[in-house]
C-alpha cells in the first residue's frame, strides 16, 4: 500500500492504483495567480526562457503527474464523493474524472 500525492507516484509500478476524491475544484487544484510576482509580469520579463515559470507550465506539470500515476499501476479505479462529508453540499466529479 502507498498513499500520497499523485506526483510521488511517478516511477513506481502497482497492481492497482486508486485515485479517490477526483471532485471537481480539488482535481486538478484551482490554480491561482502569484500575488507577489502574477503571470502578465512574468510574461512581459521574458517568462520560462528566463527562469520564471507561468501557471499554464505548472498545470502542465499536475496533469503529467495525474497521468503517470495511473499509468503506474496495471489497472486504475477512481472515485469521488457525492456530498461534501463535513456540510453535505453536493460534489461534482472532476473533468479528469469524466474522461
């Protein structure tokens, strides 16, 4: 058994990888804008070519590890929870669920 975040997965191989509570809004995490140093002013000092990564790399980055720690496994289940457990409010699954 091996529990942790999808990215530590990466490398390893499972009989059987289970990815539980893929609710939309938590898988993938909403991204949110740098408030010291945003991505327009990334952007504009040159970006990735100098050092300074936007948010569409880092979605990248969690879709990549999503991806290989199913593939890590021979085969896969996924789940989400209908309602949220703590104040009952309805869940949706998440888009990398649905596909």
């Amino acid at each position: 058994v091996f529990v942790g975040p999808l990215g530590t997965a990466v490398g390893l191989a499972f009989d059987l990888v289970h990815a539980v509570g893929m609710v939309e809004g938590a898988v993938p995490p909403k991204s949110r804008d740098d408030p010291l140093v945003p991505d327009r002013d990334r952007r504009r000092a040159g970006g990735q070519a100098h050092g300074l990564p936007l948010q569409l790399a880092h979605r990248a980055e969690e879709r990549y590890d999503y991806l290989a720690a199913l593939a890590t496994g021979k085969s896969h289940v996924l789940s989400y929870p209908v309602s949220d457990p703590i104040c009952g409010r309805a869940q949706y699954p998440s888009r990398w669920f649905l596909e």
